[in-house]
C-alpha cells in the first residue's frame, strides 16, 4: 500500500528504518494545528513520537501494520450498513436516514485522568439531583439567591405541575450526560450537561461492539474496561427504586421512527430486553400506566423517556403533543410510575445555570467542584453582560433558552463587523444570551480516505442511577468528531462519532447482558409482550406484503392479456378491467378495457409508481416500508434491507421509465418480474427469520385475510364476466392464483370447471387455495389471545368453515368430476363473496379488539 501524505514524506522512510506500525504512523500523520491538545502526542511520549498507548494501538494492528487499515475501514463501513445502523438528519428532507458515522480510531483515555474526571461525574450528577430537588420542594437556591428566578421559573420547561413531588427514591435523575472538552492545558472542562433524554447510549454500545471486534488485539492489550456491568446496574436501580421493586415492568418510550436517534431507542431497547414504546401504546387508568397489548393492559412501573419533558403529556403540557400520554404526570404524582428522568429537568440544561454551580457546591457541600465548567456568563445580569462583552472575541455565544430562535455563534471566527451586530442584538435581549469562554477542542487522530488527520473531539460521559441517589459512571462514552477545520461538534452538521476507550489499572468486569444467568432481566429479553401498536403494524406488514405480491401479479398479468393475441376476447377484457379497478391500479376516469385496451394499458403502467389517487404498486410497497420502520425492532435486519432496497429502486425505475417517451412500456416486464421476485424474498424472510409468537401470528393473519379477498373477488369475477370459460381467461386466472405449475403437474390439459375449483378453492393442500387460506385463518385466529373465551369464538364465528364445502355442490356438476351438463355459478358466486366480506370484517374486528382497545375503562383525570 502506498498512502499519500500532506507533507510528501514517504510512508516507509528511508531504507525501510520505520519498520514499526507506531513509527509509521507517527512519521506519516498529518500536523496537528497549534494551540490544541494533541491527543495522540501527549504525556510521556513513545521513542516513535506518539504516547505509548496509542504506540501500542497501531503496533497491534498485526503483520500488515497499516497497510490493514483501508480493509479494515471497508469492513467497518460495511458493518454499519448491514446492521442498518442510522442516524435521522432533519435538514435533509430527500433522505433524512443517513448512515451512521463511524471512525476507525477509538478515543484513549488514561486510567488517571478516568478516574479525574469519574470522581468530577459523580460530584456533578450529585448536585443537579440535589438542585432538581430543591426547585420543585423548597427553592432555597432561589429564595437565597444562588440561582436567579429567571433561569428557572422564567424557563419553558420549569414544570409547576411537579412542585411538591417526590419521585421514587427522592431520585430525580436516572440517566445524565456530560459534554466534555479536553482544553490546550490537558485539563478536563464541562461544556454542557443533557439531562430530560440524554442521547448516546445506544450508539457507544455500537460503537464498542464495532470497533472493539476490528482492534480486539489492541482492545486486549490497552486493558479496556467494559459496558455492560453499568447497563446491569441502570437495570438493577431503576427496578429497585420502581413501586414494584424487583417484579416491575419496565419500558422504554420512544417518539418514533422518524426521530432523529430511533435506531438508537430500538438498539437499546433489544439489548436491555426491554419493550420499545410508543406513546399510543400507553393509556393511564386510574392513576396507573398500561401497555395496550394483545393480552390486553399490562401496567408499567418504569418508563425509561426519549422525547423531552414538553412532549410527555397532552392534558398538563403541550396540547397538540402527539408523542405523549394523557394523564402520564397523574400516574408520576400518585407514585405509581417511575419516570426516568423525573419530568421537569429542562432548566437544568440551560447553559447559563453552569456559572452558577460552583457556588451553590461550596455553599451546600462545602468544597470546590474538582471537574471545573467553562466560564461562563448569564447576560441577564448587569454585571456579567458588562464583563462578557468585552470577551466576545474569545466566547461563544448560545441561547439561554431553547424556545430561542438563536444560533451558536463562535466570537473569534466572526468579523469585527459580525461580532459588533452580536453585542447589539445581546444588548437588546440580554437574558436570552450565555456567553461561555472559548476552548480550542483537543484533536483526535481520525480516518479519511487513505489519511490519518486531526478532528475536533468533544467526550460525552454519562452517570447512571443504581440505587436511592447513587450514581455509577459509564466507563466510556460516545466521542463525536467535528468536520475537517471546525470546532462545533454536531452530528446534524455532518459529524461523526468515535468509540471511547477507557483504560484501567485493575480488574476488568467482564460482565455481559447477553450471558448472565435466569433473572427477571434476562427472562425479559424473551417473553417480551406484544404492544397493540406493533401488533397492528406487523398485522399491516402482512396485509401489505400480501398485497403488493397480488398487485404485482395482476399488472404483469393484465399488461400481458392487454398486449396479447386474446386482448379482443370481450370476456377477459371485462375481467381484468374489474380486478385491476378493484385493486386500485388505475384511476377512476380510466376508460374500460373493453373500450380503450391501449389507453387502460398505458394508465396501468403510467400508475404503477403513483403515491396518490390510485393504490399502486409503488403506494404498496412505500406503506410496507412504512410499516416495517415501525416495528423495525422486531425484524431482522435482511428484512429490513430488503424492503427498503426494494421501495427504493421500484420508486427510482418508475422515475425512470416515466421520462421516456415510450412511457416505459419496454421495461415494464422486467422491473415487475424482478420486484416479484424480491418480494418472494421479503416473504420467506418473514416466513424463516421470525419468531413465532403472536406479534407474527398476525403479521400471517393479515397476509392470509389479503389473499383470501382478493382471490375471491378475482374468482367471482372471472364467474361474472365469463372470462373463466375461454382459454385465456382460465390460463390468466391460474396465474393470478399463482398455481399454473402445479394444476397442469395435476390435471395436464384439463380445462374444466370441477379441476380448476378442486384446485383453487376446495383443496386442502394448495396454500393458494381458498380452504387452505381459511383453514390456517381459522387456526392462526383459535391461536391468538383471548380475555374471553366468547371473543375467540365470535372472531372464529365470522369466518367461513370450509370443511362444509362440497366440490359437487360448488361446480354445479350432475355428473361428479365429468363436464357439466348443467351449471349455475350463483351459489359458488354467493360463497366467494362471503369469502370476502367475512375476511374485511374479521379485519374490523381485530383492529376493535386488539389494537384500540376500545372497551378499556374510561380514563380517570382526577389530579
């Protein structure tokens, strides 16, 4: 490998006297810019240049050295694509899933300066608790005057309906996070603090899981400490703290697929083996907080939160909150929820309160905080505004509040122009202003393209709960790298992540969530209840997997019967007109086929990729994928591929073939057959790749309601129009059940009545035939859950028994499997109509009694 380098040194040296990974490295990596803490050349440094940690990270690299790092760069990118790790990026509306962005190096932390800033955590984490205490009990801090009314009565996310709350435990936070920045000096400096829904801790698993796999020789030898032992003890706590001690249900809530961390939230919520919950998946009765599932309302003592304090409840916050629960803060106010965090943190994250901390620790605690804040100051005050002013070329300057329409402006990358517009808006509005002190961001070695290169790091390192007001800190964190030449870390703006690397002079736990022995945790991973909201959209997935493999059958069908040499047979024209109509494939004002067989051909075609007016192909296979991200923690990442890749590309081809001018019609086949054939893919991986509880007994449920109405409704039809008695109806009919093959292994060139219904309705063995659908129907129903015995009979009640049916009595047939002498098709007409009608109803009533659960007891709003 030869690899470019800024400076045009060669990799090797001269005459190969570089021969150590470390010594190649050093020689080769790009400047880092002066006035920076340079991570990789700090300390006491290695003969090569570098510290010895990071001497002893590339020297693990093995044989190769770093002629293994493009491949393993490629392996890397290749793992976040096949775990569909992701990230949502708002400002993006064409695309907002992105790739996660993942670097190769890790970030090295030094046993002494972990337990530096583990010590500074833990003070922290202490004094916020003690302050959220504080601000909705007695409020000394601001009768006393150490925190300003401002700041906190004055703040949109001081809630007054928590005052005079104790959470369980007298425990206000659960999970905190802290920015940190390691400025020129070497010294550890908090930047900011997270603390209604702190972000990250799903993503640094990934990152350890990805990173510590490609480097385990290096991750060995640096004497890592592990992740896991932490996400036990959160577990431990928030179950000991809950109202139902070591027994309780714990959830955690989500806003969605479409939040920018949901990959997160569902990551997290499959490792802990907790239920990830939306909340339309939760209902207060009484006071209490259920989970609507498929068993009816399981409660819920501990709901781990992912969305900020205002979203949480629509009767006591924000009114046209969709994320929330009604009633969620009377469930928290009786003591019957343990909310992680406690509602009413938001003030806390205000970077004006970290001017105020140092005083209020020495007042309370009586010793200084050992992990100092950047200063800072509240341009609310008339004396900070006044000394703040003249620093705003070595500040930055952040909204105070976050309903603030203010941008994070750094002052020394601003013109003396900008700055002087900066001072004047602050003059104006000068309690919406933090000023806090610029620090040059210490540089990682990262990554890009062939080059090692520096970037702009920044630590966030979180403190969980594990008892009544104890906190562990997490031994690592999630590292974020700014963009080549910026010092604002954003993942928004196009940042990146790194895994963080915590070395230790002691034991290391090497505890795993994935191997611990039978507790109420570990059981949880696998008896995890089915919410109604998944229920209904793995219950859709099934309809709309179904559907889409029908559709695509019947437009290739159709455009085929269309073209063919029988398009002039009346009889089938009328019959393939009444399917695709009844399918959605083309608008109402179409002409007929009978009348326009061109015009309705190029309407089919023109409408395969529609998203509005017809039920296209398209519109099914984007509400498959919408249903898919729904419950995207349940499917197997294959699956998730696959549906996604192929709403996709059909999406882009028919982009494609409608800027032709032949309107596409050459392609037509060939993008059909293939999109045929990965749904086949997509079914059997919901067929192999699912476990078999009632989650997926619905996801078949609503595959096997689609087939039987739409093959009944096709069978009637064909009856109706009397495109069953000519050839090519017949043939087209067999294709549309998907059963050529196998009726002329079975029947040759039989062309009669009896054999095509012994084969597509009453044969138990085909699972295209209509007894077989409704027969597994029936049993898959019998199977699901049932409150009362009287509702599993009604939904078995309202479906067709086929063990009844008689082929005789069906065909019309005098003279049993001979050709009819006499036939009437009213009575067969009559059944597959009621095949029909009974299956849309079943849907109706499942919905009534699975996923709204309608019946449920009136919701209590009593305070």
């Amino acid at each position: 490998m030869t690899l470019p380098s800024s400076s045009n040194r060669p990799l090797h040296g001269h005459a190969g006297a570089l021969a150590r990974p470390s010594e190649q490295a050093a020689a080769w990596g790009e400047p880092f810019p002066p006035g920076h803490f340079d991570e990789w050349r700090s300390g006491a440094l290695d003969a090569c240049g570098l510290s010895p940690a990071w001497a002893q990270f590339f020297d693990e690299l093995g044989p190769g050295g770093l002629d293994e790092l493009p491949a393993l760069a490629s392996a890397l990118e290749r793992q976040i694509r096949d775990n569909g790790i992701t990230y949502n990026v708002y400002a993006d509306a064409d695309n907002p899933q992105r790739p996660w962005s993942l670097d190769l190096f890790p970030f090295i932390v030094a046993p002494q300066d972990w337990a530096h800033l583990e010590a500074g955590i833990l003070q922290r984490v202490r004094l916020l608790d003690a302050v959220l205490a504080d601000l909705y009990g007695p409020r000394t801090l601001l009768r006393d005057g150490l925190i300003p009314p401002a700041l906190v009565q004055g703040h949109p996310g001081y809630l007054r309906a928590m005052h005079g709350v104790r959470p369980p435990g007298d425990t206000w936070l659960h999970i905190a996070a802290f920015d940190l920045a390691h400025g020129p000096d070497g010294q550890w400096w908090v930047v900011s603090q997270r603390t209604q829904a702190p972000s990250g801790l799903g993503y640094l698993l990934e990152n350890r899981l990805a990173i510590g796999r490609l480097f385990s020789g290096a991750f060995e030898g640096l004497r890592v400490q592990r992740l896991a032992a932490s996400y036990r003890a959160l577990m431990r706590g928030l179950a000991a703290l809950s109202p139902r001690g070591a027994e309780s249900r714990i959830a955690l809530l989500t806003p969605g697929p479409y939040n920018e961390t949901y990959f997160e939230h569902a990551f997290l919520a499959r490792y802990l083996g907790l239920p990830l919950v939306e909340g339309s998946d939760l209902v207060v009765r009484d006071r209490r907080l259920y989970l609507k599932t498929l068993q009816g309302l399981e409660p819920v003592d501990v709901l781990i939160k992912r969305l900020d304090d205002e979203w949480l409840d629509p009767l006591e916050l924000r009114a046209d909150s969709t994320l929330g629960v009604p009633g969620l803060l009377q469930a928290v106010r009786a003591g019957h929820l343990l909310l992680a965090n406690a509602p009413g943190s938001a003030p806390l994250e205000s970077p004006a309160l970290l001017g105020f901390l140092p005083a209020i620790h020495e007042r309370w605690f009586g010793a200084p905080l050992s992990l100092p804040s950047l200063p800072t100051w509240w341009c609310g005050e008339a004396a900070a505004l006044a000394d703040a002013l003249p620093r705003l070329d070595r500040a930055v300057a952040k909204p105070t509040r976050p309903d603030r329409d203010i941008e994070t402006l750094l002052g020394p990358s601003l013109s003396p122009s900008e700055r002087e517009a900066l001072a004047e808006r602050i003059r104006q509005r000068p309690e919406d202003f933090t000023l806090q002190a610029y620090l040059p961001l210490s540089q990682q070695p990262a990554w890009r393209q062939g080059r090692i290169v520096p970037r702009s790091a920044m630590l966030r390192v979180f403190a969980l709960a594990d008892g009544p007001r104890s906190w562990r800190v997490l031994p690592g964190g999630l590292v974020r790298l700014a963009p080549g030449g910026q010092q604002i870390v954003s993942m928004q703006r196009g940042g990146s992540s790194a895994d963080c690397w915590v070395r230790t002079h002691g034991d290391i736990d090497r505890t795993s969530l994935l191997r611990q022995a039978p507790s109420t945790l570990s059981l949880a991973l696998h008896k995890r209840p089915v919410t109604s909201r998944a229920a209904e959209n793995l219950f859709w997935l099934g309809r709309y997997s179904e559907r889409a493999e029908n559709t695509v059958r019947l437009a290739r069908i159709a455009l085929q019967g269309l073209r063919g040499e029988d398009a002039s047979d009346p009889a089938v024209l009328a019959w393939l007109t009444a399917c695709v109509r009844h399918s959605g494939l083309v608008l109402p004002q179409v002409p007929d086929a009978t009348q326009a067989p061109r015009v309705f051909a190029r309407a089919l075609v023109a409408q395969l990729g529609a998203d509005s007016g017809a039920t296209s192909v398209g519109f099914n296979l984007r509400a498959l994928r919408r249903a898919a991200d729904q419950v995207r923690e349940r499917l197997s990442q294959e699956q998730r591929k696959l549906i996604d890749a192929l709403a996709t590309d059909f999406d882009d081809r028919c982009r494609a073939w409608a800027r032709r001018a032949d309107g596409g019609e050459a392609e037509v086949f060939a993008v059909l057959e293939d999109t045929s054939e990965r749904l086949s893919a997509i079914t059997g991986a919901q067929v192999d790749r699912m476990v078999r509880d009632d989650g997926w007994r619905l996801l078949s449920i609503g595959r096997l309601i689609e087939r039987v109405a739409a093959l009944a409704h096709a069978l009637a039809a064909a009856l109706q129009t009397g495109a069953i008695d000519s050839d090519a109806g017949y043939e087209a009919l067999l294709g549309l059940f998907d059963s050529t093959i196998t009726f002329h292994a079975l029947y040759q060139q039989r062309r009669d009545l009896v054999a095509l219904l012994d084969l597509l309705v009453t044969h138990r063995d085909n699972p295209r035939a209509l007894a077989w659908v409704l027969s597994t129907l029936r049993a898959r129903v019998r199977k699901l859950p049932q409150s009362e015995r009287a509702a599993g009979q009604d939904l078995l009640a309202m479906l067709p028994d086929p063990d009844g049916w008689d082929l005789v009595t069906l065909s019309g047939a005098k003279g049993g499997y001979g050709p009819a002498a006499a036939t009437t098709h009213l009575r067969l007409i009559e059944l597959l109509q009621t095949c029909e009608s009974s299956v849309l109803d079943l849907s109706e009533r499942l919905g009534r009694t699975y996923f709204s659960h309608a019946d449920a007891t009136a919701q209590t709003l009593l305070a």
